[in-house]
C-alpha cells in the first residue's frame, strides 16, 4: 500500500504554521530541533516522509506536543 501524500501535505502544513505562529524562521526550527534547514523545507512542502523521531525532534523546536502536530 503507497502512503497517501495528502497526510505529508497536512503535516507539513501544520509545522509551517506552528513556525510562523512562534516568528522563527526554517533555518531556526532547523537548530532548536537539531535537524538541517534543508530538510525543515522539504517536510514543509511535503517531499520527505518523515520519522517519528523526527516529528518529536520539530515538536521540542516549536515547545509544543507532538499530538498538537497531528490535531
């Protein structure tokens, strides 16, 4: 079974819009989540399947849970 790409889009979407909310930028996030900016891009514009540890790694950058990333 092929992921959907549409949960990628939502995901993204939402670390974007957490991002802005707080007023930091890609490469910010990038550093408060100990991952390169490159790849903040690239889950923001839904090219990378992202891991969990991962998506717990963004969760620490914005200070929010990682619920609040899939509400």
């Amino acid at each position: 079974m092929k992921p959907s790409i549409d949960i990628l889009i939502s995901f993204g979407n939402k670390v974007k819009t957490f991002r802005k909310e707080k007023g930091i930028s890609q490469e910010e996030l990038a550093f408060r989540s100990d991952l390169h900016r490159t790849y903040i891009g690239m889950i923001e514009r839904a090219e990378k399947n992202i891991t969990l540890k991962n998506i717990e790694k963004i969760a620490i950058g914005l200070d929010i849970s990682v619920l609040d990333l899939f509400k």
